[in-house]
C-alpha cells in the first residue's frame, strides 16, 4: 500500500478521533501493528493564529512514525497556510477532513459542509497542494444523501488536484455515526478513481474489515470507535491478512496496554490532567469483562499515578486469581 511516495507495511489505518486520538492512544495502536496512525481533527485557524492548545497537537515522537496529521477550514489560504506548518513539524501525511457533521464545524463551511462547495473544495485542495511536498490525503462522507453522488464527485475533484489517497466513511452527514455504512459507495469511488481508497465505516470486529476489503476492493481499511479500549483490534486484522486465528486479548495484555497508556498520558499531559481523564478512559479497556462495573466504580475519583496503577492491578489479579476472564 503507497500513499504518495510513502510506503505502508499494511492496510491498517487509524482513523481520526476527535479528543482520543492524541499521542498517547496513538503509540498503543501503533504497537498494536497498525501502519499509518493519524491525529485528532486539529482546526487550520488555531494552528495559523498560533493558538498553544492547537499547535501543541502536532507533537509527535519517532515510535508512532509514520503519522497523518488532519486538518479542517475552509479559507484556501489558510488552509495552505496550515498545512505548510504541519509538514514543517515532520508530519509524514497531510490529510484533510471532509466529513465532521459537528454543528459548529459545518457553520463554518468546514468538515461536511464542503462535500456541497465543489468549488470551494477544489480551491482548499490546489491550495494545499501547491503548498505542501508530502503525502496529501482527504477524508470524506457519502455527502448530503444517500445517492452517494457527492463523494463521487469530491473524489475526481481531488484526484485531479493531486490529491494522493481518499479515505471514504459512507454515511451522509445527517447521519452522523447512526444507521448503516453503505458499503457500496466505497466500491463505486474504487472503480471511479486511480488514487488509492481507504475503506471506513463499521468495521466492528476483525473479520469486518476482511470483509470490506473483499466487497469493496478498497486498499486499505481505517478504524476507528472499534480501536477505542481495544488496539488490538488492528493486530488481530494483521492476523487474519497473514490467514492465522485471531487470538484473545489476554489479561496480562490488557494490564500492560492499560499500564502504558497511563503512564504516556502523565508524560504528555501531567499527572493531575492525566487522572482527570482516565477517570473514564481506564474503563474503555475493562469492556465485557466481569464485573467491569465495579472497577469502572474504582478509578472515578483517581488522583494520582500511584493510586490508578494499584487499583488496576488490584482489578486485573482479582480476575486472574478468580480466573473469570
């Protein structure tokens, strides 16, 4: 799988997940196998009027290489503004986000308002383009209907701006993560298009994204609530590509994974912020296990390091001497 003059060691892709996907998640799913990780959604406008906040989520580390860094806007200049600086911070993909339906994204012309402004998206996309030498991504929806006849046409637009790959989630905007992917639309953009096309769009377990790729002759499959509490969804996605079972994520997995996101988390952000978070967080990892309530319970008023490792291991021994897992 290339994108551009980069080459991937797979067909995974982590989708961008607006408040999860920041450093810390992205090193779990990175060891996780999955060959491209991508950023939170990052606003152009922050990045260009330098707010703190925005430009801090473009720090990266060498492990989570190589790394998609998306951008939203609807200014052309300063999106090519925008997207310059990410390539400056060693972004190895610039990739832009067609498809957020968030209300206050779309009112301002971003996200999947622009799937309605061909226009419009042609200029952002030779913009960005003319401004960046690296690896140019779009992610898009369906559009506004379920004709599909939208993405059809962002897609040829792009391809014919240069861009390097397209990332299909086939829902309409309206329909935000409810309902069904229509499957199809990913399909009709693969034969429509040379550029090569990331599936997405409920892959809920491994055997799914086999499933996309077979239906749809996508390129590649891009994940993302699937991953939330469970990266090892891309490594058992690898396990069925190679034709090998899928093997059970087993406790001490999930101790050490929990350990390791917790501890990246008070490295990124501090220990105070950190607990704050994983005061929810932690539990996304417990999922169908016994008595996950009970831990969930646990961890909501952690305030320290010390006290979210003891109460983890406190959880995971009782399971394992209990051997209800």
């Amino acid at each position: 799988m290339k994108i551009g003059s980069l080459s991937l060691k797979n067909i995974t892709v982590l989708a961008p997940l607006a408040g999860i996907t920041n450093l810390p998640f992205r090193l779990l799913v990175k060891e996780a196998g999955c060959a491209l990780v991508c950023s939170e959604m990052i606003s152009a406008n922050g990045l260009v009027y330098k707010s703190h906040k925005t430009i801090r989520m473009l720090e990266s580390a060498a492990e989570e290489k190589p790394l998609s860094v998306q951008i939203f806007g609807s200014d052309p200049s300063i999106m090519a503004d925008a997207a310059a600086m990410v390539e400056a911070s060693g972004a190895d993909v610039l990739d832009i986000n067609f498809g957020c339906s968030v209300k206050k994204v779309l009112k301002t012309g971003s996200g999947s308002a622009l799937m309605k402004a061909p226009e419009k998206t042609e200029a952002i996309l030779k913009a960005v383009r003319n401004s960046v030498k690296i690896p140019f991504t779009i992610k898009i929806r369906s559009g506004w209907d379920y004709s599909g006849t939208q993405a059809l046409k962002i897609a040829e637009i792009a391809e014919s701006c240069g861009v390097n790959a397209i990332a299909v989630h086939p829902r309409t905007a309206t329909q935000g993560f409810g309902g069904s992917a229509d499957w199809s639309v990913i399909a009709a953009i693969k034969k429509s298009v040379s550029m090569p096309v990331i599936g997405n769009g409920d892959i809920v377990a491994p055997e799914d994204a086999i499933r996309m790729q077979n239906q749809t002759g996508c390129d590649a499959v891009m994940i993302g609530r699937a991953g939330i509490g469970n990266p090892w969804i891309f490594s058992q996605v690898l396990s069925l590509i190679r034709g090998e079972p899928v093997i059970p994520v087993d406790i001490p997995l999930r101790y050490k994974t929990m350990i390791r996101y917790l501890e990246a988390s008070v490295e990124y952000i501090g220990e105070e912020h950190a607990c704050r978070i994983m005061r929810s967080r932690l539990g996304w990892f417990t999922k169908g296990l016994p008595h996950s309530s009970v831990f969930r319970e646990s961890i909501k008023r952690i305030s320290s390091e010390d006290e979210a490792k003891r109460l983890i291991k406190l959880y995971m021994d009782s399971l394992l001497e209990k051997k209800e897992y």
